[in-house]
C-alpha cells in the first residue's frame, strides 16, 4: 500500500507525488472520477487506486498543527 498526493492533472495524466518526493504519472481514467489536485490516493496491493479522504484529514491536521506552532513560538 502506497500513499500519494496528486499535485496537479495535465492533460490526461495526473502527476502525483510519493512521500519521498518522487513523481508518479497515472492516467487520469484510471483514478476515481472524483479526484481533484491535493486529494491523498493510496494504491492498493491489488492494483487498485482509492480516495483516502481520512489520509488527507489527517494530514491537513497535521500542516495546520505544524503552522499554528509556528506563530506560537513568537
């Protein structure tokens, strides 16, 4: 099982991003019809590509946390 973020879409092709920083190109008719740029996909061990919605949440909680503990520190 693999995450990833989807950066932008050109074209037909979705670029994505690994969580080394690395870049996937995956057709676009291969992701669920409702992925749009910054959702977090996760490849599943069969070949299967999801919408991980709770990834994503977590991690915007995450970056959100990471930026209020920047202004706090002031």
């Amino acid at each position: 099982m693999e995450y990833l973020s989807i950066d932008r879409f050109e074209d037909d092709i979705a670029v994505c991003e690994r969580e080394d920083m690395s870049v996937l190109l995956i057709r676009r008719d291969k992701l669920p019809i409702d992925a749009q740029p910054g959702n977090i996909i996760r490849l599943t061990d069969d070949g299967g590509i999801l919408l991980d919605i709770e990834e994503e949440n977590r991690r915007r909680q995450r970056i959100s946390e990471l930026y209020d503990g920047i202004f706090d520190e002031e």
